[in-house]
C-alpha cells in the first residue's frame, strides 16, 4: 500500500484531480463528435457509393471509428480512476475537520492534549483518513498502470453468454477475456455489454456512454443525461443501463459501486420515466452528499434504478403487472452487483417510493433478492399483508409515511373504501369520520408504516407530502441515509 503522510493529506487538494478527470471526459467528447462525423460520412457515402473501393473507403471509415472508440474508452477509464481518487481524498480529508476542543494535531500528525479519549478517537480518525487516502492513491496508480500498459484490441475467441446466463456466469465469462479482447467488445458491440448484469459497473459505463452518443437527440430527457455525465463538480456518474425504447428506461450510479463499502438503490414510482429521471437522481444524490457527511469513512454509492417501465396513469397503477414485471429486472440488476463487487461485499439496501416500493416488495417475495436492507417510503403497499411474508429479515425491513401523504387516502384498498362509503351514508357526520382519517388497509396491502405490518417505522415529517422524504435536512432523509451505511441501530424503533 502507498505510504501517505497526515500533512500529505492535509495540503492535497482534490480539486485538480477532479478537474483533471473532467478534462479526460472532455477529450472522449470531442473524439465523439469526431466518430460522429465519420459516421455521417460513412451513411452518405453508401448512397451513391458502390463497389469493391467503396467497400474499401467504408472499411477505413470503420476502422477510425472503431480507434476512435477506443481512445475514449482509454479517456473514461482515466476519468474513473481520477474521479474515484479525488472522491476518496475528499472523505478522507473531511473526517480531519472539527478537532475536539483541548485536543491538537502536529504537522507530523501526532495527537495530544486532553481529554484523554478524545485524543484517542481523534488519533484513530486520523490513520484512518490516511489509510483511506494511501488504498485510493495505490488503486489510482494501479489502474492507470494498467492504462498505460494498453495493447491493441483483438477480436475475442470465447463465445458470449447465452440471454439465459445468470450474472455470476456473465461476470465469469468477461473475467476469462484478456484486456486487448474487452477492448475490442467494447468498441464494436457497445449496445449489447451496457445492458448486461453481471459486467463491472466502470465497464457498462463506458459501453453505454458509446451507445448514448449514438441515440436520436430528440428522445425526451437524453440533453439532461448527457450534460449530467458530464459534470465535474458532483459525484461521479455510472450509466449502467439505457433504453429508448417506450418511454426510455434509465440506470444511473453515483459513485462506482463496485468499489463502494455501501449501495443503495432506488426505484422510483408512478410517472418516473426517461424524460424525468433528472427529478429522481436528484433524490439518491442527496442521499449520497450525506451518507458522505454522516460516514465518510466508507465510501456510498447510490443508484437511480429506472430499469422497469412505471405507470403513467391511475389505471396503469391499479394493477401489479408492471411492479411485476420490474421486480425482476430489479432482482437480477442486485444480483449483478453482488457478482461485480471488489473486496468483501457491500451493504446494500433498496428503497421503493410510491408505486416502487410495489416493485421492491413483489422482488423481496421471492427468495434471494440481494439487499441487506428493504426499505418503503409513501408506499401504496408492497403487495404483502406483514414484513414476515418478505423472504427479509424483519429487522431489516423499514418504512415511513408522511401524515400527509396523499397515497394513504388515494390508495385505499376496495373493501376499506366500500366500508367508508357505507358508513358515510349510515350516519350523521358519518363522510367526516370516513375519510378523515388515513388508511392502513392499502391498494397493495397493509401500509407498510402500520406497526401491524412488523416493519421498524422511522419518522419523516408531517408536512412532508407524497414527495419530502428525501427533503436536505429532513429526519427522513437522515433516517434512509443511516440505513444505507448500515446505522440503522440509530433510528428509535
């Protein structure tokens, strides 16, 4: 391991090094643009073009775009190496702010004054900041090492995996490829790697940022995506999946989470599409600024999963088919996390809100959903009556609904809404008792936020809405950020 010193961390910036990946990612743009012309090139030149030269002239073309292609993969890799550095140096730095009172630190790091087990916690907080620098600078040095070795790209001689292969068998099959044939899949057949579980989330996210580049720029929602992975300042972005079809389909990690002592995952609910998914990265990334604030001794990733197709309208979401159907894409997408995880595996927690929570409780059903936390917000049911029939252990199940949250009303289960109607009619005053009050007996289920149901129920405000749950400041966005760094003890029961 790299040997880093106290007042080598205190007086490195991580500014440049962030500023220096962001650049990386500059140069893969313009490479793009390039590509892009050659394509359009290629397209006009098929068109009155015809015959063994223009075989020729299309043969040359491909093969620049295809060296273009792999000079960007290198700009990426070399981005994500930076990025990954210059987020680590970022935690590790923020845990020497706020030295206790009494207590000193020297420029060689040395530790004293009073009281005595103040000077004890603030010396293991120290080496333990500069071990976090030391492991990232050496993974830094390592994979860019690996960068510069390069080599050429060759075409693999192992047949891909069946649509059938689980993501371990995936993950199996792209570690048996050497370097030079990863590059050479990557460059030529971006479209298919981007949308397999089981690929290192660094690997989708270079085949998907190919891919993007190459879809309509009319789709709703792909200017915001694009401009998004380019940021520099925020956290770093992982596109591990993108789908135009429909209405679009989006997968976005912050922070690599192969490499993330902790992961959470969020599904989004009604109306979430490609065209809003900005609204619903908004909200993991809080969770990532204060996961980083709350525990910045482990690295977080947090992950935006639109990976299902989510009800547009009131009939869509009356019905379980979609939240079905996403639950086991959501199933296989956590399996590929567990499979492509680096060092002992993470934390990882998934949270639905609204009609997600129905996705996350219909993957949670099924044995062997890969989380070690199960986590509903705002849920209009997650299709089971009790926390004992999610195959989660009950100490592991969490959830929390706003007392004004609209869903406890909106999603009142038939049989609950016929007895307010009938009661409302049978008495005076009968339509105030009725439907003042919210309901526990949901579209899906028992609210997941009644104690009946056997979940640990966590506060979020009152005024909090359908929507305020991840709100900056807010006791529930501390709450689902506890949870996701594995602090759940915290949290009264």
């Amino acid at each position: 391991m790299t040997v880093i010193s106290y007042a080598q961390l205190r007086t490195t910036d991580p500014g440049p090094w962030r500023d220096t990946a962001t650049a990386w990612r500059a140069w893969a743009a313009t490479a793009g643009r390039w590509a892009a012309e050659l394509r359009a090139h290629a397209a006009r030149l098929s068109t009155f073009w015809t015959g063994s030269a223009a075989d020729a002239a299309a043969g040359r073309l491909a093969a620049l775009i295809r060296r273009l292609n792999l000079f960007r993969l290198g700009c990426w890799a070399a981005d994500q190496a930076l990025s990954e550095f210059a987020a680590s140096l970022a935690r590790a730095r923020s845990m020497l702010a706020g030295t206790p009172a009494g207590v000193s630190i020297a420029g060689n790091g040395t530790v004293s004054g009073q009281p005595a087990v103040a000077v004890r916690d603030t010396a293991a907080t120290v080496q333990a900041a500069v071990t976090i620098a030391a492991r990232a600078d050496g993974a830094a040095a390592s994979r860019l090492g690996e960068l510069i070795a390069g080599g050429t790209a060759t075409p693999p001689a192992i047949d891909p995996p069946s649509c059938a292969a689980t993501p371990a068998e995936v993950r199996r099959w792209w570690a048996a490829l050497s370097p030079a044939q990863q590059r050479w899949l990557l460059a030529t057949d971006p479209g298919r790697l981007g949308s397999l579980d089981g690929l290192p989330a660094a690997t989708r996210d270079a085949a998907n940022r190919l891919t993007l580049d190459e879809l309509p720029a009319r789709l709703p929602g792909l200017d915001a995506l694009r401009d998004r992975l380019a940021e520099g300042d925020a956290a770093r972005a992982y596109l591990l999946r993108i789908d135009p079809a429909g209405e679009g389909q989006a997968v976005v990690a912050l922070g690599d989470p192969d490499r993330a002592a902790n992961v959470l995952t969020q599904v989004p609910g009604m109306t979430a599409d490609l065209a809003s998914y900005g609204e619903e990265l908004t909200r993991a990334e809080r969770i990532a600024a204060r996961a980083a604030e709350l525990a910045p001794e482990t690295a977080t990733s947090t992950v935006m999963w639109l990976g299902y197709d989510a009800p547009d309208f009131v009939h869509e979401a009356a019905s379980r088919s979609q939240a079905t159907a996403g639950a086991d894409g959501l199933r296989r997408f956590q399996e590929g996390l567990r499979a492509t995880h680096l060092g002992p595996p993470a934390h990882q927690t998934v949270l639905g809100h609204s009609y997600g929570s129905l996705v996350v409780g219909s993957a949670a059903a099924q044995p062997g959903l890969a989380t070690d936390e199960v986590v509903f917000v705002g849920s209009p049911g997650v299709g089971v009556d009790s926390a004992a029939e999610l195959q989660v252990p009950p100490g592991q199940v969490w959830s929390s609904t706003s007392r004004s949250d609209v869903i406890q009303w909106a999603a009142v289960a038939p049989r609950s809404l016929a007895a307010d109607l009938a009661l409302s009619q049978a008495v005076p005053g009968g339509a105030l008792l009725a439907f003042a009050r919210p309901e526990n007996d949901l579209y899906f289920g028992t609210n997941p936020s009644d104690p009946a149901f056997g979940a640990r129920v966590f506060a979020s405000e009152p005024d909090a809405g359908h929507l305020g749950y991840f709100k900056p400041g807010s006791a529930a966005l501390d709450a689902l950020t506890a949870i996701a760094v594995g602090r759940g003890d915290v949290i009264p029961r």
